[in-house]
C-alpha cells in the first residue's frame, strides 16, 4: 500500500479527522455517488468526511490495490490506490471503494488530491445519499431540501 493511502486508511479506521485534514492538498475534490459536483476545496472534503465518519456503522476496509490512474479533473495519470470497504448505513449494506490520487510534486507532495468514492447497492446509495444530506443540514454545510 501506497504511504498516503495507509495514512488514510488509518485515520479513517481511527475517525481521526484531523490526520485525514492534515492529508489532503488545499485543492482536494470528492466526488461523491450522490452528487454530480465534486466537493472542491478542504474545508468542503474535510466537512464532508466528518459526516461520513458519523453516519457510516461498522465500517471497515476490506482490501486495497495501488497502481495508477487519470483523474477526473484532468485526465493526467497519476499514482493511486483504491481501498474497498464495506459498511452500513441505516440498515443498508454498503459496498464500496475509495479512489485516491496522490499529489505527486510541490507542496502537496505524498498527500491525496482526489477522492472518487463509488458505493453500491442502488439502495445504499439512496440510503447513503439522505443520511449524507441530513449530516450536512445539521452541521450548516448544506441547505435544507424545499418542501414539496
């Protein structure tokens, strides 16, 4: 494993939010399952994890592989692990994977710049996408959903 994807993985498995701040480049973006934009920029990621560390149960990482691949902003091929986890989100079995593309010159050297995060079931992908929506209007990151 790649020393910022076992960076990640620990802090995640230690909901260490700081680390994983510590982490990521001042330009990092998520691309989340349940949003077409990604979330750009580290006080977005860094708010965004915090909710995800709230909302998933029993999450654990269950393998991992290093290799490279083009990021989505881009295309530039860049060193990458992705780390496979599963987890459950109101009741739903989540399966998913962690893309991460690590920052490879100037000051954000060995830290992580992308994050692609691909879930499935369809149903946990709903169930993930409402608990994430909640987390985020609670913590004042997102505004409430109109009513119909």
């Amino acid at each position: 494993m790649t020393a910022p994807a076992a960076r990640f993985r620990a802090a995640v498995e230690d909901r260490d939010l700081a680390a994983l701040e510590e982490l990521l480049t001042e330009d990092v973006r998520l691309y989340s399952p349940v949003k077409f934009r990604p979330f750009e920029g580290k006080p977005a990621v860094v708010g965004l994890l915090r909710v995800l560390l709230r909302t998933f149960e029993d999450f654990r990482y269950v393998g991992e592989f290093a290799g490279s691949a083009e990021t989505s902003a881009d295309g530039t091929a860049t060193p990458s692990s992705v780390l496979i986890f599963r987890a459950t989100v109101n009741g739903k079995e989540v399966h998913g994977m962690d893309l991460l593309h690590h920052a490879e010159d100037g000051a954000g050297a060995g830290r992580i710049d992308e994050i692609n995060v691909m879930v499935r079931p369809q149903s946990a992908v709903q169930a993930l996408g409402e608990a994430v929506l909640a987390g985020l209007v609670a913590d004042g990151l997102a505004p409430a959903p109109a009513r119909a």
